[in-house]
C-alpha cells in the first residue's frame, strides 16, 4: 500500500523535473542560435558611429539596445506609428524583424508554469527546488576583485595595483603607491603616509573619511560607522596589492563609499614553503626590515610576518633634541584549513591575527606661511609636548 502511494508521487516528481531539464536545454538553444544569425559590430566601431548610421536610415530612431548575443535592435517612430527592426552595424539598415520569437514565447510559457497559470508556476517551481538547495549549499568566498582581469565586469570602474607594480617601485607610502590611479586625490601630512588623507572623485580627503578602506575585504576603522576617519592605518610596506573601486559597485564594502572603496591586500598564505627577507636602510636614520614565512601541506597552511619601520624624521624642532621621527611594527599571521578535494562540499576556514604598535614624534600643529617659506621642514617647539601611541590587535 505504502509502495503504491509513494510511486505515482514519485512519477509525477520523475515527469516534472524531465519536463523541466528538456525545456530548459530548448531554451539555452535560442541565444546560441541567435548570437550566430545575429549581424555582428565590426571591430573598432564606435557607439557613434553605430547611432549615425542607423538615424541616417531612421530619423525617428528613440531606442537602440544591444543585447547579450551582440543583437543591435532599434526602436523608432515614423509619422506616429512604432517601429522597430534588427539592425545590420555595418549599413544602419533592418535585416530582420524585431518582433518576438512565437516559438521562444510558447516554450518559455510551457517552461515556467506550463500553461496551468499560478498553479503551473507553484509546481514548476516546487521541481527546481532540489536544485537550488544544491547550489545553496555552496559558500562563496568573499572577494573584492582578484585580479584585473575581474575589473571589467565590475559596475563602475576599478582599478588594480598588483604585487608586481609595487615591488617594482618599493614604496612604502600609500599616498605613492595611489599616485598612478586615476580619480584618487590624497593630501601629505607628515611625509610618511602614517595617516593617509585619500579623496576619489572629490569627495573630501579629510582622514579619508568618504572612502572605505578596508584590508582582506575587513574595514580598517575600529569604528567604520561612528567614526571612519583612518587614524590607524596598517604599514603599507608590506601591502600584497591594492584595489581601488568607484562607482555604484561600492555600496556593498561599507557605510561610507562617497568617494570609493580601497581594499589592500596582505601577503597570502604560498602554495608551498617560501619566504623572503628585505632589510633596508636610508637617510634620517631610516630603517625598515620586512620578512614573511610560509607553506601549505595538505588541507593545512599557515603564514607568519613582521615589518618594522622606524625613523628619526626629517624636520627640526625649535630648541629640542628629540627627533620627529616614528617607530611602526607590524606582526601577522594566518592559519587556514581547507577540505580536501574529494569532499562534497568545498570550503575553506582562515584565521588571520595582527598587531601593531606605534610610536610616532608627530603633531597637528603646522607653520605660518612666513615660516613655512623659509624652512618648510621646521617645527615649533611647543610641538614638542605632543606624543602620539597607537596599538592595534585584531583577528578576522
């Protein structure tokens, strides 16, 4: 009895979800037919272009859409009466009618409620439901772009500073290392980048208050909503890479995307055992010493890196002996697991810890502008009083 039940439940399920997957492959048939029936715009050809011609040959033209196939229809009205027309690029002129396809519209109905109205569309919807609890099941990781290749299909514009483009110059000032990107603005206060003033698209460069900046896809402030002026901000010498996004794209990485969002990439865990040692040295006491460590075996893989920076500044404070220099150490690590390529479900778990400490002999108090013309690298003395300490712990 139970059998007898279960197998017309069972069949009807069977029959639905054949029905489904066969009108769904008719279906993905039209676009490819489509895309080669469809005339196609000729290399280098501009929008301009395109749109004189087709008004040559319709004044009346109001609407010219490009579909996914690279299908060019045009709309237009003609003493009145509507018009429309699958347009050739190459003449402006109508090849084809742009009337929907009677078959694509039968099969397209048949596919979605199988002209059974609100009931069909319950029952079609109930088949395709074991099929969205599989992708449901699949966690995507959170990624801002990847790699530039990713900036195309990006709504807005993006732009990315690869690993490569920063070893090249070695900068470790992230108002240099954004010099080359196009709409970001910044404004220099003591020289070093300690607390970046970063503008895109003239939204202000005040603390960088109108630009989420975030590291690994995580908002840099320790307040982003209450208070998203950077006044921490990580060393830049040991940034991976860097992503600048503007646009409407940015509404998603955070409260405050006037401008654009910034995401600054940290050094990744290697696919294998690798590491690196730079140690450098300079004028005014500078020193900088950067090392990393790292390797992958199996489903387990880990990370470990210091930065250390210091200086003794290049300013002169009025009647002192103290430098106006800075003294910045960063430490990171990362451990990450992730399931093995047999598994059913494919996933991943990073744990990232960093700290930082640092020390830095700055001031808000600037110079007249008497002063600042005849030594714009001095101090006031009263400056002097003024002693900044930051630490920062995080994990993510």
């Amino acid at each position: 009895m139970i059998r007898t039940l279960h197998r017309w439940p069972g069949l009807l399920a069977l029959a639905l979800v054949t029905i489904l997957s066969l009108s769904g492959a008719a279906l993905s048939v039209f676009p490819a037919v489509e895309r080669i029936t469809a005339p196609q715009v000729e290399t280098g050809q501009t929008v301009a272009t395109l749109a004189d011609r087709i008004q040559a040959v319709y004044p009346g033209v109001e609407q010219i859409r490009r579909s996914p196939s690279g299908r060019i229809t045009a709309y237009w009205f003609d003493q009145g009466a509507p018009g429309a027309a699958v347009i050739d690029p190459a003449t402006g002129a109508g090849v084809a009618s742009a009337d929907p396809n009677q078959a694509l519209r039968w099969l397209t109905n048949f596919h979605r409620s199988l002209f059974l109205g609100d009931g069909g569309r319950i029952a079609m919807a109930a088949g395709a439901a074991p099929a969205l609890a599989d992708q449901a099941n699949e966690l995507k990781p959170v990624q801002i772009l990847g790699d530039r290749q990713n900036t195309f299909s990006v709504s807005g514009s993006a732009h990315v500073i690869t690993n490569e483009d920063l070893e090249e110059k070695e900068n470790t000032d992230v108002h240099r290392m954004l010099r080359d990107v196009p709409g970001v603005y910044f404004q220099e206060e003591e020289g070093y980048g300690l607390r970046p003033n970063i503008g895109i698209r003239g939204s202000g460069r005040d603390r960088s208050s109108k630009v989420s900046l975030m590291e690994d896809g995580v908002l840099i402030a320790p307040a982003p909503y209450a208070a998203p002026a950077a006044y921490y901000f990580p060393s830049a010498g040991r940034f991976y890479g860097v992503e600048v996004l503007k646009g409407p794209d940015t509404l998603r990485y955070g409260p405050f995307t006037v401008g654009g969002a910034i995401n600054f990439l940290s050094t990744p865990i290697p696919a294998r055992a690798s590491g690196m040692v730079n140690v450098e040295g300079g004028e005014d006491g500078a020193q900088r010493a950067h090392a990393y460590y790292g390797a992958t075996e199996g489903q387990f893989g880990f990370m470990l890196e210091a930065h250390q920076q210091r200086t003794q500044g290049f300013k002169d404070i009025d009647r002192s002996n103290r430098d106006a220099g800075f003294d910045k150490r960063d430490y990171v690590a990362k451990l990450r697991w992730q399931a093995p390529e047999t598994a059913d479900i494919q996933q991943a778990f990073e744990l990232k810890l960093e700290h930082s400490t640092e020390v830095s002999d700055e001031t808000y108090l600037g110079l007249t502008d008497r002063d600042f013309e005849r030594d714009a690298n001095r101090r006031y003395g009263m400056s002097d009083i003024c002693l900044l300490y930051t630490s920062d712990a995080a994990d993510e």
